[in-house]
C-alpha cells in the first residue's frame, strides 16, 4: 500500500491570512467551480468536524466553516461572466457522461493537519477523489476546450477544510488545540460532484447548487 503523502501529515509551523483577495476576484464576484458537498451519510462527518471546532474556536484569528458550508474543494471552472448558460448546459450534460463511468469513491477523514491558511481533514486516501478531479477535468475540457479548465491537473491535495486562517500567527496555538481532540474517523461515501456558484462576499465560501451530478449508471 501506497504511503500517505507529506501533506496529509506534515504541518505548516507559520499561518497566513486566508482571506487576502486573488486576482479577479472582489466583493460581488461570482465563480463556477466543481465541490464534493454531498455525501451518503455526513453525520460522522459533522461530528467529527464539531469537535475539533470547539477546541479550534478557542483559537483567535480562525475563521469556524458552519456545517452547511463543509466541502471537499474539486476544480475551478470559471468566473460567471465568462461561462455561458450554454456552456454551463454542456458541462453538465459531459459530467453526466463522464462520471457514468465512475463509481462512489469510500474515503475516511481522521485528524487535521495545519495547512498555510487553513487547519483542514485530508482524505485517505487520497487517489480516488484525484481520480474524480481527472475525470471531470476531462469534462470541462471537452466544452472549454483542452486548456479550459484553470489550476493544474496534478498536485491537487483533497481535503474538508475545518477552519480558514484570519489572522496570522504561529501554528503552534492551533496545533495544541488539535492536539487536545480525541474523535472517532468520519468514514464517507462520495457519491456526486456538484456544480456551483460560489461567492466569498462575507468572509467565507458560500454558493448555490447549480446541479449535483452523481457517480455512477445511476448518472444516466
């Protein structure tokens, strides 16, 4: 069995504010982008994520992500302004074809693990949800063309952010607070990517779904 790669243990000793503005984005703006936000059972999952929130919590300059908000970051499509409704349809109808093929992915999230602006539960492992990532690059590409889908396609790291860094700071506060959680693994199924529209207008990612497309003949 493969071993778990560095970032899904290895902790960041420095944390950085999270919410500093990235090129073409402001208050207002809206973006597509593919998340995982629905699971079989995300039960284990809420619970899990609420106890390291209340040590995290005791933590200034973290920003809490409120259970409704708990996602698996896939891949970015584009901002609203320059993906039609027309290509919107055909992204949907090519990740329906796509992921037909694919099938649920089970995956466990355990401990955090301090990253640069963000204290976040990598999955394990991690190959199939970068599988699923590959996939639907490939159904971006197929309406918006081979170089149409932003980010690049290897390095993706899959994980459920926890808390975003507000302020920054040493890591050693966040860390101790981690450190003093005792939880039961959070075992998941992934069994659809959906289709969003994100915004980040009051300091945390926010979104309306577009469409959730499941994995699966069931996709059919």
């Amino acid at each position: 069995m493969a071993s778990a790669p560095e970032w899904t243990f290895r902790h960041a000793d420095q944390l950085a504010d999270h919410w500093w503005w990235r090129p073409g984005w402001k208050v207002g703006t809206r973006f597509y982008t593919w998340h995982i936000n629905v699971f079989e059972d995300a039960t284990p999952l809420h619970r899990l994520a609420a106890s390291y929130q209340a040590q995290l919590s005791t933590v200034p300059g973290l920003d809490m992500i409120p259970q409704q908000w708990l996602h698996l970051t896939m891949q970015g499509v584009g901002f609203v302004e320059d993906v039609s409704t027309v290509q919107v349809d055909a992204l949907l109808d090519a990740a329906h074809s796509r992921l037909a093929e694919a099938e649920p992915v089970k995956v466990r999230f355990q401990r955090p693990v301090m990253r640069p602006e963000a204290i976040a539960l990598p999955s394990d492992p991690v190959e199939p949800v970068q599988q699923i990532r590959h996939t639907v690059r490939a159904a971006i590409a197929d309406v918006l063309g081979p170089d149409g889908a932003p980010d690049n396609a290897d390095g993706y790291q899959p994980h459920i952010s926890l808390a975003y860094v507000s302020t920054s700071q040493p890591a050693a506060t966040a860390l101790d607070a981690i450190n003093r959680v005792t939880a039961d693994p959070a075992d998941l199924t992934i069994n659809a990517v959906s289709l969003i529209e994100m915004h980040r207008d009051n300091r945390m990612y926010e979104w309306r779904t577009v469409e959730a497309v499941p994995l699966g003949h069931s996709a059919l």
